[in-house]
C-alpha cells in the first residue's frame, strides 16, 4: 500500500515548506519532496490548501471515559469521584467498554490523534477497540494495591494477561506498559515487581505523578519526600517511565524529571477542570523533560481535543508567567507531536522525515478563522479547531478521507453508545 | 419575515428544554413552547439533535485586525507592538478595512457571534460591512490624546462623525458610544468632555483599563491612584461605561465596578497570550460586577472564536484558584451571553425568553466530541466547538442557515483578504 500526498503545506523540522509532496510506502514515510511523480501509487491525495503535519498524540487518556463526559461537572473532587465517576465505572461492563473504546477512537480520528496512551480496566476491550480502528495506542492497566496482598496479585496477573496478549499486536501498533495507578494508592511492592516487570520484558512504566497539592503534601508528611523524590529513591526511574500531570513539583523534582529522562505528560485542560492547578511546563522544558499533552478522561475534560491542549499549552503559561515568550508555537507543536511519540515509547513518529512512522494528518489551512496564513505553524496552535482535520493515516493506512471514516461505522458506534448512555443517565 | 425553529434543545433561563420550538416575529422572540403550530411561518428550521440558543457576544475586539492574524507571534509586548502592529496598521488603508471587517463578519457568523463591541479605525467602513453582514455591533473610535491640543480636537471630531452617521443605524442593529482609548493614552480633557458628550446623547463610553501591570504600577506612581480610582474620581464611571481588560484590579477596585455598574470585558485569550496575565473573573462575579466576554484583536488570540473564551473562562479560574467549583458552565454561559449583551448596553437580548432580540444560534448536539450529551449547557460549555455552530440568526434575520452564509459572499471575501495580505506579507 502507498500513497503520496501532494502540493500540501508541510511541517518539517526545518520550518513549513509550501508545495510539498509526502510520500508513503507500507507504514514509512519515504519520500518528501516538491516534485514527486505520482505514477505508480495506490493512492494519491491533493493537499492543496492544506497543512501536511505529524499526527497528534494523545499521553495520557481514559478513552473508555467518552460515556461518562459531562456526566458530573462542576463539583468538588471527591464527591464528583466518590458519589458520580466511580459508582459509574463501577457498572461498567467489557462490552460497554468496547463500544466506548470504539466511540473514543472515533474523536481520536477526527481530531487529528494518531496515537494515545490509554489507562484502564478491561483493557483487552480496548485492544480490539484500536485494532479495529487502525489507531496507534499504549496500553496500560492502572494496579491499585495499597497492600502486598491477594488484590495485589490479582492486579499484577490482570497486568500480565494484557502484556502477554497485547504486546506488539495489530502490526506492531499497539504496545503495553507496567502501570502502577499512583504512589498513593501503590505499597513498595507494586513498585519493586513493577520494575523488575518492566527490565524484563523492556516495557515502559507508566502512572499518574503529583496531580494534586494534597496527593504531594500527604507523601511529604507521611515519608517526608515528594512523590517524586519517593518513586526515583525506589529506583522506578531506572526504568523509563511516563508520568501523567507533573502539576506540583519543585526544582529538584524537575531536576530529578530531567536526569532521569522520565517522560510527563502535561494534561492542562484536566488539571484546569479538576482544579488541580498549573504544571510548570516551561520549567520542564527548560530542563530538558520530555513532555508530550494529553487530555485525562473525558469525564474532567471533556474531550479528547488535542488542539485544545495544544492552545492551552501554548497560552496557558504566556499568561501565568506574564511572559508572550512561554511556550511558543513552535516548542507547543513539538510537544504535541514529537514530545508525545517520544513519552509513549515510539521514537520514529512525530517528525515529517524519510523513515519516520507514517503517522500523518491533513489539516484545512482554508477557513474564516485561519485566514490569511502568514505562518502556518501559527495558525495551528493559536488558531485552528479539531473540526479543520480532514484527513488521518496511522501506521500508512488511511483512517480518514476528507473527514469521512474508512474503518469505523460512525453511526452504528453511535446508537450504541446512546443506547449505553441511558443506563447512567439520572431521573 | 417570521421564523419557526422546531423540535431543538433549547437553553431557556429555567434549564436545558428538549423538543421545544422558538417563534420569531420581526426582529423579536414572540413564542417558546414545545407544541407550536408551524403553518404560517415564513421559515420553519428544524432543529432536531441541535441546541438552540441566544448568541454569543464578543463584547471586546478590533474586527479588522483579522487581516494581522498569525502576523507576528511570541514576541514581547513592546516590539511586537512598535516593529510589527503598529507599522502594519499605518499602512492600513480604508478599503482594506471594509474588506478585513467583512472577513471579521464572516468568522463571527461561523463561530456562532451574534453581537459585537468594535473600537478601531475608519470606523466608517466597519459599520458598512456590519450594516451589509446582518450583525449587531457597537462601534466605538479608540482616541489617543495625551494634551488638549489639536490631535484632540480632530479625535473628538472624528468620534462626532461616527456617533452622527451610525448611532442607532440598520435597523438599530448598530449603536455607537465615546471611546477614549484608555487611562494611559488620554489625559483629563478628553474624559471630561467624554463624559458630558456620554450624558448629553445617552451613549456608552468604551474604554481600556487596568490590561497590564505596567499600566497600573506607572499610573500609581504618577498619580497615586489605580487606573479604576484615577477615572472614577474624574467622574467617568457616572455614565454607563464598558471597560476592557480589568487583568490587574485589586478589592478596591473590584468594588468600585460593582458600585458603579461599569460592565467589563474579560478577555482570557488575548490575557494570556501577550503575557498581560489573568483576570480575577470569580472575585468580580461574586462582587456583582456585570462581565461580558472577548477575544480582543485577533493578532493577539489570534481568532474570533468566542467558544474558544466561553471554555477558556469556565477552565482557566478553576485551575488559578485550585477550586474545580469556579465558574461553573451556567456562569461562563451567562457571561458569554446575557452578560454580553448586557456589557454592549443591549439589554433585551442574551436570554431565549418571549419579547427578547431574535439573536439565536443553533449549535449540533450530533458529533463524537459532545455525545452522549447528559447536559446540554456542560456540552456547549466544555466539550463543543465554533465549528460546531449549524445556524446563526441575528435580529431575526437568518444570517448562515446549516452552515451556508446567506448575506456575504464567502469566496469573494476570502480572494479579497488574501490579495490584501500580499502587501504585509515579509519576503
């Protein structure tokens, strides 16, 4: 299977480049260029008017959360998780996750979101979920053990059976991690098997990572460390990890971030929403973090637009530092794309460049809120919407032409998850 | 011309009511009710799976900066401002800005903007293009006057000509108001005799205040006071007056907008992206001060996109105040509408109540970013998009009917803008 796309405005590493061809061969990019002779391919798609670009990825999600969006908002913390999220989930059944899993995916694709790590129960669903939909997606199962006990076994054989089956399936597009859920809600030794897990099978290690001021201040009064500080003299950050939020830590957790290449995914609409407060992304960045964006679970969302995050990314810490400088859209897109290859563990996605993961997206430049370009880098971050995403290819399959879906059937996923939906609904 | 939208989602001050029709007669909302007899309507709209709703108001911005959108990004304020905008502007020529005010018009049908604040140049040629757009608009000319001399003399002269020919125009869907561009760029005369001009004609007096920290620092050094004292003891705030900005207001002042009823513009992107930082939008809601919201010039935000601000206005506070409870989706709704209208001095419209301004978008409910919907208002608030807008109807007057624009020609606009932009484009 090869396609070419043509005549587009492309995002290169070394600037925007107008008039540019794209070649894919197999799940390769192999060719970029302004002058490629379209003979001979499958496929050949015109981009002119459009902006050719590395798909978004989504680090840290729930996808399965889609059911549950706008199902509680504007309420406290605990009582939105105590009295509405987990009562919810706690119904939750594998085939209500399927077709959420599938109803997610569906956003992913018309969003521009060619690949997302994902954290939740009955994983296989979501498996089959981002195999049928031809997305790329790191799957991970939150282990909640607060005791060295029979749970704590029972996560880990939970954690193995999704490793076991799902690992470098659907032609490589999905991978697995080791996904202790939390410091606060692992013992020690969820973390030690967890490591040894990871150095076997060289997996990642992925969890959630100082989210709130109280998850940090508990860990500073109950072992007088931070979280972060907690984890790395565990040795967690021996093996490579991928944290989720990152809102409250100090220099010398950044410090730590940053020494030993663990990667966060910054997720400022969620931490927004929730109340969490404000990651310090460019002092990250300054650092030398990693970071990709994400956008949490629906359900403190509530969505899965990356341009939303990319936005906020971009304006969120300009206005929090009183500083035009922070973030520019350049470092915003890098992070949006290459940064989130890189914090899932998928090092040749993200750039437009022979031998790179065929991971692209199409994106009208065309538009009253876009016009006139007179940079296109520009216009993506401070201006574009999801909705100007018009075409998806992931791994060198098309997912989506010219906004249509070629691998799921939108309106069959839809009646089933309203029909779903009425089961949760409140009187 | 009457119009019937039938079997929509509607937002009525009660709540969120399903199935339920809206009757325009003329330019008023004449019924609302779920069983209304559609023979006789001019126009009968159907509005299954969509939420219909009143307008949403840009109560801040400079319309034909359209044309300086993505212009010059991520530079610091000053030689953004003295390299790039204001030699841009100086070039500007008035038939640019008719065209770049039609292009505005264009984006704000879009993005579902029924009524907006202007305060530019040639002010002349952007109320010809909102008579021509269907839109409803204050417009105001920004005076710079830093000595009673003859620069004074000929910005009052032209703020004459523009309240003489326009106030109360087309239809009286254009309404002008006294604009001295802002405390640090006017010195007293020109409020003084702003304010009797506001009083003998009844008009609004628009103005910037208290946007950036160096404003107010250098104001309280030279005159002891902030911004919003300095010009309350000049006697401003006794004639109604909408101020944009208001990023750096202490309690004091914070009261005073209250006492004195001064609507205020609260504009987050454009805050956030030129660094000037973030308004205390919770503290003046729950003073009593009369918010509207904005997206300012679109070379600082860089879109008209009020869905954009309505999100940014429910998330950002939530996440400065560490409390997931502020500004919930009702507060940023009402802010984006009825606070609106009520900040551009238009008091009948903003609310889907009989006698109101037919002003009513029609926004899709159908899309995998907002289903399934359990609220309507928390959909539109934190999950929709501007392109999510189907309908936009402005005075009764159907303005784009699914996604068509009926007034302006859309493809002779967009080669007009762009053939103008040749001449700012840097080779």
């Amino acid at each position: 299977m090869s396609i070419l796309i043509q005549n587009g405005t492309a995002l290169l590493p070394s600037g925007s480049s107008p008039n540019t061809s794209v070649a894919i061969e197999g799940s390769r990019i192999t060719q970029i260029g302004t002058d490629i002779d379209p003979s001979g391919f499958d496929t050949v798609i015109d981009a002119r008017g459009q902006l050719i670009m590395p798909g978004l990825v989504n680090a840290h999600t729930h996808l399965a959360m889609v059911l549950f969006r706008g199902y509680a908002d504007d309420m406290a913390l605990q009582p939105w998780l105590e009295e509405m999220i987990w009562p919810a989930e706690a119904k939750l059944t594998p085939e209500q996750i399927y077709w959420a899993s599938l109803w997610g995916a569906v956003e992913c694709i018309r969003g521009g979101v060619t690949a997302f790590c994902d954290m939740y129960i009955h994983m296989d669903q979501v498996g089959k979920a981002v195999e049928k939909s031809g997305l790329r997606a790191l799957l991970t199962y939150g282990m909640i053990a607060f005791e060295p006990n029979e749970k704590m076994e029972k996560e880990f054989a939970i954690s193995m059976e999704l490793i076991e089956n799902w690992h470098g399936k659907a032609d490589g597009r999905i991978q697995t991690a080791i996904a202790p859920h939390a410091q606060y809600t692992c013992c020690d030794p969820v973390w030690e098997r967890s490591i040894d897990i990871a150095k076997e099978r060289g997996l990642l290690l992925n969890t959630h990572l100082s989210e709130t001021r109280k998850e940090v201040d508990v860990c500073i009064k109950d072992s007088g460390k931070s979280p972060v500080v907690y984890l790395n003299d565990l040795g967690v950050f021996e093996v490579p990890t991928l944290t989720a939020h990152c809102v409250h830590v100090n220099e010398e957790d950044i410090s730590i971030l940053a020494e030993k290449n663990v990667r966060v995914s910054h997720n400022p609409g969620s931490n927004l929403k929730l109340g969490s407060g404000i990651a310090p992304l460019p002092e990250m960045l300054e650092a030398g973090v990693t970071v990709g964006l994400g956008t949490d679970g629906t359900a403190s969302n509530n969505n899965l637009n990356m341009f939303e995050e990319l936005h906020m990314a971009a304006m969120i810490h300009k206005g929090t530092h009183e500083d035009p400088l922070a973030v520019p859209a350049k470092q915003a897109f890098d992070v949006g794309t290459a940064g989130g290859y890189q914090a899932i563990g998928v090092d040749e996605g993200g750039v437009l460049q022979e031998g790179a993961l065929a991971d692209v997206i199409l994106v009208d430049l065309e538009a009253a809120h876009l016009e006139p370009v007179y940079q296109p880098l520009s216009a993506l971050v401070y201006s574009a919407q999801a909705a100007d995403v018009r075409t998806t290819i992931v791994n060198g399959q098309v997912l989506m032409k010219d906004r249509k879906l070629l691998t799921l059937d939108e309106q069959e996923i839809r009646t089933k998850i309203n029909e779903i939906a009425q089961d949760y609904r409140r009187s």
